[in-house]
C-alpha cells in the first residue's frame, strides 16, 4: 500500500545528525554528501519514496523539526 504522505526534508537546515536515518523502519532515508566522491557535510535525503511507509518517525525524530510530512497526490 503507498504511503499516503512522503517526508519533506528541508536540506539548508539539515544538519546530517542521522537521527532520521536510524529511526527509518523500511530504510528508504540516507545521508547524502554534499561534495565530490562522498566528501564533505551530509543532508538526509529519501532515496526510496515508493518503499517509504509514510510512519513518520523521521519526522518525530528530527531534533530541529526540518522534516515535515507532505501528503502525496492520489492516483
């Protein structure tokens, strides 16, 4: 079953704690590097959204509430 709402990641304010990553179920979120061959600073990203399950726990689980939950368009 989709998910009916998909994690927003807000990535200026991201700062790659990796809380969300860890309090992912189904695994679809990851830090991304932002420079060149995986160097530098890390943003969350979700990198699977049809195998999100929308739970929300990176949401809940994000110390400074740069994750908020967007519901997805029906199809």
């Amino acid at each position: 079953m989709p998910a009916i709402a998909l994690p927003r990641i807000d990535a200026p304010r991201c700062t790659g704690c990796g809380r969300c990553v860890a309090a992912c179920p189904p695994r679809v979120m990851w830090l991304q590097a932002t420079g060149p061959n995986g160097w530098g600073p890390k943003q969350a990203e979700l990198h699977d959204a049809p195998g999100c399950t929308g739970c929300a726990r990176c949401a809940v689980a994000c110390p400074f509430g740069v994750i908020r939950m967007e519901r997805v368009a029906a199809s």
